[in-house]
C-alpha cells in the first residue's frame, strides 16, 4: 500500500480523510530546522501554511 493509501485510510477512521503535502525542501532551503527523533521521524518545529498543499483525494 502506498503512502497515499495509508494516510487515506488511516484518516478514515476518524471521518473525512485529509491530506496536506509539506513542502520539506523548500522550508529547508529557507532556513526551517528539522531534526530526526529516535524512532526515525523527521520533525520541525512548525509548518507556516504557506508551505502545505492540499491533495485532492476525492478521485481515489
């Protein structure tokens, strides 16, 4: 199952799913710090809105 998938259907259990796609390289090439925690994920401290996406899922 890809990515996508996942997220959809992880987001369905709690109502209408929502995907938001964080533009991670360009916030980086800006100056926002990331770091990784212990378990593998990446974080940041915030993600300012004009660095998300909305994906359109409606057709899958």
């Amino acid at each position: 199952m890809g990515r996508r998938r996942t997220a959809l259907a992880v987001g369905a259990r709690y109502g209408v799913p929502v995907i938001l796609e964080v533009h991670a390289r360009r916030m980086h090439r800006q100056g926002h710090a990331f770091f990784v925690a212990e378990n593998g994920v990446w974080l940041t401290d915030a993600v300012p809105a004009e660095y998300l996406e909305l994906i359109d899922t409606r057709a899958e």
